[in-house]
C-alpha cells in the first residue's frame, strides 16, 4: 500500500471517543397510561382479558397468552402474596438501596401476574413465598403517575398464603 | 422447491404519529386482520418472525415486548431480525422451504415519532468514520442524488414527477399517510430540503405495520382462492463505505432481480420501495423495468413510509393485487441501509 507522505510520523490512531445521546418522547400507551393515571390517585388498575379471564398489572394492552386487546379495567389491591423473592447483596453502580435488600414477586389480591417490589420493615432473613404484604404509599402530596408512589411493600402480619393461591406463579 | 405464497396481507393506517398508543397496541389489531380475514386459527402458524428495531421506539428489547401481541403460548417457533420485515418474510420463506411448517406469519413495526428519524438512522452507519460525524439520512440520500443528476440521465423535475404520479396513486390507498394532487410545476418551485432534494423527494415519517401470512403448497390454495406465489426470492447486499460503492449504478439491486428472475417474463406492475423519488430511478434501472410497467399502484414509500415495514408492505401490496386478479405477475422490493446498501427483490404469480 502506498504511503500517505503527509501522515508520515503522524501518531496513529488508537482509539477514538465517539459519544451518541438520542432523545425520545416515550409513549406508555392505552392500557399502561390508564394504570399510570390510576397510580395518581391511589389506584392499581389492571386490565382483564376478555380471552382467558386473566387480569394483568401494569397492563401493556394485550393479553400475552391470547395475542389480543384487553379493555375491562379493573381495580386491584394494593395488598398481596410474595411468590419469589431475591436479597440483593451485590453493590452495582447508582443503587439506591443498601444492601442486604429484598426484592419480591407480589401477587396482589384480584391479579393474575406478580408485580415487583421490594419487601421492608421486616428482617431479610425472614422473607418467605407466601408471605402476606401490603403497599406502602408516598404521602398523597408526593403522588404522581409513577410506580414510585408504592415505596416499598411490608408484612400485614395475617397468617400466609395457603400454597394453592399462588403456585401457579412459583 | 416447495411452491410457497403470500395468502393474506394487513397493514396499519400510517401516520406521522399514532398518539397515544404503544407498539403492542399499534400492532395487535394487524396482527387479528392477517389471521383473521383468512379464517387462520394462531395454533396453525408454525414460524412467526419479525424486523423491527429498538433504535426508533427508544427502548430495549421491545421487539420481545411486541410478542405480548401475538399470543405466544403455548411457546411458539419465533425469530426477529434487525432489518426491513422483508429480510424476516426471508427467513420465514426459507423455513417453509425446509419443510417442516406450511405456513408462518410474518411482521414488521415501527414507531418512529419518539424520536428523530433522520439522527437516529445515523446509528446504523460504520460507527468508527461515519457515525460520529452524525450524517443525517436526508444528507445522504441527497449525496447519492447528485452523483445521480451529475450523470445527466435524470432531473429534478423527472423525480417531482414521481412523487406526484406517487401521491395522486395513493389517492386509492386508505392507509396511506400522503396523498393528493400536485402539480409537478408547482412543488418543484419549493426550496430545497437538502439540494438537490425538496421535500417532496423525500419519504414522510410514519408510524405503522404490516403483517403476511405465507403458505406452502395445498395449504396456500386452501387458504386462498388465488395465492400470491413467490417465484423468486434473493437478497444482495453492497459495502457499507459509502466512498467503495458506485452510488449510481445499485449493484446489490441488479444482482438481487437478475437471481430472483426478474426479467424473465413480463412485470404486470412493481412495488418498489424506493424512499426517495430519486431511488426509483435507480431501482428501475436496476431491475431492466421498461416504461410498460406500472410502478407504484399503492403509493409506494413516498406515500408512507413506515420503517422496518415498508418493505414488507411492498410485497403485501403486490401480493393483494395478485390475489385480486389484477395481474398475474408482479417484483416487489425492499431497501434498507443509507443509501440503498442492501436490497431484496421478490417476484410475485398468479396461477
């Protein structure tokens, strides 16, 4: 290959910086705009499925076993069952809690898919499926169209769940 | 080979934007109209693929998100490709072709209002030399489009011509995002866009989908009373340089209709998917189209151009007409890359 005389001695290049920001107006969607505006005031609307009965949250506008529309809101609890759960021990970069943390499955009452979420007020080492949780909210001051607004969930202190409510989803 | 065909096409309504809903939502009503129109239980469809991509909605895997509007239980056979819904009728043609499934669904999506098209195309250049410059797509094309003219072989005015042939087709195309009448005088009295285009050389920006159902062999003619056979399908692809490429002369587009057979019998009408006015020149020369051949019935691009779809919809347009008996054979292409890099050239029979 013949030579560039003009870049002869020129340092080559090694590695260059090439940073990409792009900029989106995202949209939620029917289905998921309706659960956002229900979180405003307080309220886990979820959609059900006229196809299989299913009710789902945060709903995305389908059903996914049937590959159709859901339009039926309907309100479900802000209280459930922990199907799952994971203590989170491993720092990573921009964590907002500290660890040892839980996350959780939540079925809530009324809802055919867990919602996630994390388990507090409670010893990590005691979580367990079938534990019996409620929402704890934001003051209603600070209530916007985000999942944000349920803080965290803890235990109601009920009995747990019998096995048979939820081991469809364990 | 197996005789394989298209046997129901569906599309969206395009728009600039469709407010309000997600990918999923856009999607599903398609998604019902292709099975449905044809009486096809979703149990029936052995492979499902799709080209979408996640560049244009701004977010993460939300092709797999999409699948929420398919009814993928139980598991269903499933692929996706990064690329023009076109390159995933590919895959789904050569699954058919394997012989283990007689029909597959096929789709293609985007929503391209959340963000800037023209910088977002910018992404799927060389990302060493091209992409940090940020070339919007529009550039580009307008780059290829003076080499083009330089030639001295076409002009501004032959290309407002074409969009306006293009606009005044599409009057009879519901789902079309443009359409009307204009006079070729007086849109190429507007300023340029980016010389030597104006705007209207260039593609809207739209939101939409479309889906096909293809079919092999006895199932095809049990789900359609006229299939859409596919006798010729290929797929060629030039240099992503811009700078090794001849810009004038769309090697992987000749090479692609020599394959598929194009000029192998007569071309009722072609569906080319030539975003830019000045790309159906190219893709006209390309594939040995004569003047007798009628370019466009839909609209084309320049009447809506939904990304990852547009392509696909080329080939569902040729294949409605087909199945409609208002022509027994017909090409339909696609396009993808800055520039026209990469092409596909399907070509469509009746029986």
């Amino acid at each position: 290959m013949a030579k560039i005389q003009a870049l002869e001695g020129v340092e080559p290049v090694t590695m260059i910086d090439a940073p990409a920001r792009l900029d989106y107006t995202f949209t939620a969607g029917r289905a998921t705009s309706r659960f956002l505006k229900g979180l405003e005031k307080k309220k886990l609307l979820g959609e059900r499925s006229a196809a299989t009965g299913k009710v789902y949250i945060p709903p995305r506008g389908a059903d996914p076993v049937a590959g159709v529309p859901t339009d039926e809101q309907v309100e479900v609890a802000d209280c459930g069952t922990v199907t799952s759960f994971c203590v989170v021990n491993v720092k990573f970069y921009g964590q907002a809690m500290e660890c040892p943390y839980v996350c959780a499955l939540v079925l809530l009452d009324g809802a055919d898919v867990a919602m996630f979420g994390l388990i507090q007020e409670m010893p990590y080492e005691d979580v367990h499926p079938g534990l019996r949780v409620e929402a704890v909210w934001v003051d209603d001051n600070e209530l916007s169209t985000t999942l944000e607004n349920i803080k965290y969930f803890r235990p109601t202190g009920q009995e747990d769940a019998p096995l048979e409510t939820y081991k469809e989803h364990v | 080979m197996r005789d394989v065909a298209v046997v129901s096409f569906a599309q969206s309504e395009h728009a600039r934007a469709l407010p309000g809903v997600n990918e999923v939502e856009m999607l599903m009503p398609v998604i019902g109209q292709v099975r449905d129109q044809i009486g096809l239980d979703k149990s029936r469809v052995g492979f499902t693929c799709s080209g979408s991509t996640d560049y244009l909605a701004g977010q993460a895997f939300s092709f797999v998100m999409t699948l929420d509007g398919i009814g993928a239980w139980p598991p269903i056979s499933e692929s996706h490709v990064e690329m023009d819904a076109a390159w995933a009728l590919y895959e789904a043609w050569v699954k058919l072709q394997m012989g283990e499934i007689d029909v597959a669904m096929v789709y293609g999506y985007s929503k391209t209002s959340p963000g800037d098209l023209p910088d977002v195309l910018t992404r799927q250049l060389d990302p060493y030399c091209y992409a940090p410059l940020w070339p919007d797509s529009v550039s580009l094309a307008a780059l290829q489009a003076q080499a083009l003219l330089d030639t001295g072989s076409t002009s501004e005015r032959e290309w407002a011509e074409i969009a306006s042939r293009s606009r005044a087709s599409a009057k009879n195309n519901p789902n079309a995002q443009l359409k009307g009448d204009f006079d070729p005088d007086v849109i190429l009295a507007d300023e340029y866009l980016v010389a030597p285009l104006r705007k209207h050389d260039c593609p809207p920006i739209t939101d939409g989908a479309a889906a096909i159902i293809l079919a092999a062999d006895d199932t095809a003619r049990e789900l359609s009373k006229r299939p859409a056979w596919i006798r010729g399908l290929e797929h060629r692809i030039d240099a992503q340089s811009l700078g090794v490429r001849d810009l004038v002369n769309v090697k992987s587009l000749q090479l692609a209709g020599s394959a598929a057979g194009v000029s192998t019998g007569k071309i009722d009408f072609a569906e080319l998917h030539a975003p830019f006015t000045y790309q159906e020149v190219l893709a006209k020369r390309a594939l040995g189209l004569g003047a007798d051949v009628q370019i466009n019935p839909s609209g084309g691009a320049l009447a809506a151009n939904p990304m990852m779809a547009a392509g696909l919809v080329r080939i569902g347009e040729a294949a409605d007409r087909i199945m409609a008996g208002e022509g027994d054979r017909a090409v339909a292409t696609a396009t993808q890359g800055a520039c026209m890099q990469q092409n596909l050239v399907c070509v469509l029979e009746g029986e």
